[in-house]
C-alpha cells in the first residue's frame, strides 16, 4: 500500500499545481488576437480612395495563384510597372506602350475597363510581350488591399488569383501640397557657365517660356534666354539636344534657404531636336 501511496502523491501534486486559465483584464484582448505593433495600419474603403492618386505605384512583387512569380511583369527590371490613378483614369506606364484605361472603386473591389494603348513598336520580345501581360492581369474587378506608412503598399489580386504588390511614392502634388502651374519651356541644345554661391564652375540650362494656343500652335513671341539655376525632375539634359517641354510648376510651401520658391516637374516632352554642335 505504501508503495502505491508513494507513486500516487507526486501525481496529485503535479494536478494541484497546474496553471489556472485566466481572462485577460477587462480592455484588453487575449494573446492571439494581440494586434502586431509593427505592421502597417491598413485603410478603409474611402481612404483607399484617396490614397491611389495621391501616389505612384510602383510594381515590387507578383505572383500566381500557385505562388509563382511573374516573371513577365518583370521585363524591365531597372524601370518597374507604373501605375497612376487620377480622374478615374489609370495610366500605366513603363510598359512598351502607354496603356491607360477607367476604373471605378467600390468598397474594396476595383474596376478596370479594358486597357487602350499607344501602338509603337519596341524591338525587345519581352518589352513587347509586357504589354500584353498587363492587359490580361489589369482588367475588370480586383480585389484591394492598401497599408499606409512610410512606405505605402498597394495589393491587387485579380480573379485568376494574381497578386500584385506595388509600393507607393507620392506624386509632386502630395509632396508640395498644392495643384501645379502649367508651363512650356524651350531647353537650348547647349549649357552655359553661370554665377552660383554654393556651385563652383556650374554650368545652366538656357531656356525661354514659350506658349501654345488652344490649337496647340505657337502664341506670340517667345521669351529672352535666360540661366536656369533649378533642376527639373525627371528630364536630363543631352548636350547638342534642343528640347521643348511641359513642365508642372510647383510653388513650394517651405522654401530651402539656397532654393528657388517653385519646383519644376516634367511632364512631357513636346519636341526634341539634334542640333549640329
């Protein structure tokens, strides 16, 4: 009996001191519904709405429905998949031709009318064959998912079970926090030196403002050369290149002490020209 004894009691203790199970204080949720601090709020449908255009959207991620990467979406790797959302167009971009097409939102489902594009011909099969790709994947309704942050994602899935992620910038307009300006500047085929306080030997863009009519012909005269002491984001100058631009002028909320009030934003190139050097 005392042997039997002896094995029992080590069990019974084992019993008695068995955690008890408790409820979490009152506001407070149970461990596994603890949300996780580090990840990225996701938004509502009506700031889902207004997050797209404020951003463009870069492709980083896309795969199948059996987790396979795309790899066709991929074609140019140093240039990823644009999107840009605005007045219920979307333009894409970095594909062989500019596509764009409609779409609507509701709740979290996105609509995509069938994509139009331009009809240039690009020599790489991959480039071409991208735009294709992107008709397919693109189109009618795609489920939506977005996290804010510091760096943005955007997370379509569309009816085959693609999943495309894209990472978000924020467009010039988000950035300097007003509606642009829209301007024409020539750009001459050459630079020359100009005074600069903090730039030794800088070399300036010589431009003119020039106009267009509703027509899109010329207005009037242009403007005197003039030093251009600012850069133009987006638009790198080739020298023996003559260039006529379209430019979104920006007026800077918060001005640098050694910068100019307005920010320039290319937007189009309206002519360009090889002149004999």
């Amino acid at each position: 009996m005392s042997f039997s004894l002896a094995l029992l009691l080590p069990l019974a203790i084992a019993a008695c001191t068995q955690p008890v199970p408790t409820e979490p204080p009152a506001g407070e949720l149970p461990d596994a519904a603890t949300p996780d601090p580090a990840a990225p709020p996701t938004l509502a449908a009506g700031d889902t709405a207004a997050l797209l255009p404020a951003h463009h959207w870069r492709l980083s991620e896309a795969t199948d429905a059996q987790g396979q990467r795309i790899e066709a979406l991929f074609a140019r790797p140093d240039q990823p998949l644009q999107l840009d959302f605005a007045d219920g167009r979307l333009a894409v971009s970095n594909t062989c031709n500019r596509m764009s097409g409609g779409f609507t939102m509701d709740g979290e489902t996105l609509t995509l009318s069938p994509m139009a594009s331009t009809m240039m011909a690009c020599p790489d099969p991959k480039l071409s064959a991208l735009d294709a790709e992107v008709g397919n994947r693109l189109t009618g309704a795609l489920t939506v998912a977005t996290t804010t942050g510091d760096a943005p994602e955007l997370v379509l899935t569309n009816a085959a079970g693609d999943r495309l992620v894209f990472q978000g910038t924020p467009t010039p307009a988000t950035r300097f926090g007003a509606a642009p300006e829209r301007v024409f500047l020539e750009v001459a085929s050459e630079t020359k030196p100009c005074s600069h306080p903090l730039i030794p030997d800088k070399q300036c863009l010589q431009v003119r403002e020039i106009r267009f009519d509703e027509n899109g012909l010329r207005a009037g005269e242009p403007g005197e050369w003039q030093n251009f002491y600012d850069e133009i984001e987006g638009f790198t100058h080739q020298p023996g290149v003559r260039n006529v631009l379209r430019i979104d002028r920006y007026t800077r909320q918060d001005v640098p002490a050694d910068a100019s009030r307005y920010a320039y934003v290319l937007d189009l190139v309206v002519e360009s020209e090889q002149v004999r050097r």
